[in-house]
C-alpha cells in the first residue's frame, strides 16, 4: 500500500503521524497538531518506520529473480528446492530455461559455479552445449566443476569433450573425467587412459587409480 495523503482513508493512524514528520514537521509540532503527547508521537514514528523498512524488504523479495533467491541459499536448500520444482512442471520448465539462460550471461565466478553445477543435479543433455564451451574457461574451479556436472549427466556427447579433460591442468578435473569415462568411454578412451596411467611419476595417485578402474571399467564393457 502506499504511503500517502492520497491514501488517507486507507492507512494506519500512525502513518499520519509519519508524513507530518516526512513534511519536516518537529516532534513538538506534530504533536500539537495531532493532540497527542511527544512520547507518542515518537512511538508511532519508530513503528511506522519499522513497518515501511519491513514493506521494502518483502518488495525487494518479490521483485527478486528466481535464480537470485535460488543463489542465495546453501547447498541442502537448493537440493531441497529442486526436488520441490520436479513436483510442478510448469515451474521445473520456466527454471531450466531461466537457468540455461542465466549461465550464458553470468559474470559472476562463484554464481556460474553453483548454476553449473545446478546443471548437473537436473541431468538433462539440453544443457551440455553451454557446458562443453565451459571446459575451456580460465578459472580452473568453473573447468572443474563444469567437468562435474558433465560427468553426472552421463551423454556420449560429451566423451571427447571429456577425453580432452584428461589432459587438463586440475588433477581433480581429470579425476573427474576419468569417472566419466568410466560410464561412456569407448576403444579411443580407454588408449588414452591407459597411456596416462603409465604416467606414474607425474600423476596424483588418486588421479591415477581414478585412470586404472576407468579402464578396468571400459574393458570389461567390450568383453
């Protein structure tokens, strides 16, 4: 509601209070004018300011984007989120679009990450185009868990995109894409790996058992 003269009928009493003082109006003065004692003059004041700054905050909620909302809560409220828009899918559409959307435009490191890695929880292929272009990005957390979610939407799309990620700088990525391939590599993947594997003294060792049960994986697969 708008607080206004125009809105005299409608508003508190001690709004009234409010735009006497927003008319720079004195305490003393506001409290001739409306016969009332200066005590509660500043009483209304208080809570017709305490009322407006709580009607800001719900407006500014309201006009909030859903992805806004959505990157401000922890990790457990996002999974709880998601789960509660697979139950309507009108909504699950609308926030998917606003989400492939939203990932081509962000700036923001620590945002892309938690959109990205959004995508990974929805595991749906629409999204592995933006993906794809996101393993060459400079911020080696944005590679990694771009590789992350690439892994948990399981395509065969992604398998040479994955196989190039087994040469990139972050160990973890490369853990990350040797899992993968774990699932959907094929002959090509499994030379690849095993040559990496071979590579002992450069490699973590989490890294390199992350290569030997890939291709554990993939041979047992072709037999």
């Amino acid at each position: 509601m708008e607080i206004s003269w125009n809105n005299i009928d409608k508003i508190e009493d001690y709004f009234i209070t409010y735009l006497l003082y927003k008319e720079s109006k004195t305490v003393s003065q506001i409290s001739k004018i409306r016969n009332i004692s200066t005590i509660e003059v500043k009483d209304q004041l208080i809570r017709a300011k305490l009322e407006i700054k709580s009607m800001s905050k719900v407006e500014i909620e309201s006009s909030k984007d859903i992805l806004d909302k959505y990157l401000e809560m922890d990790k457990c409220e996002r999974l709880e989120f998601i789960h509660d828009l697979s139950l309507d899918d009108e909504k699950m559409i609308k926030f998917k679009r606003e989400l492939y959307k939203r990932i081509r435009i962000e700036k923001n490191a620590e945002d892309l990450i938690i959109l990205i890695w959004t995508t990974g929880e929805l595991k749906e292929e629409k999204y592995l185009d933006l993906l794809h272009k996101l393993t060459s990005h400079r911020h080696s957390d944005i590679r990694r868990i771009t590789y992350s979610a690439i892994r948990k939407i399981q395509s065969p799309l992604s398998r040479q995109c994955l196989e190039k990620g087994l040469y990139d700088s972050n160990p973890q990525t490369r853990q990350y894409c040797a899992k993968a391939l774990a699932i959907i590599g094929n002959n090509n993947s499994l030379k690849i790996l095993q040559r990496l594997a071979t590579q002992r003294n450069y490699e973590k060792e989490y890294v390199l058992r992350a290569y030997e049960e890939a291709i554990e994986a993939i041979e047992n697969q072709s037999s």
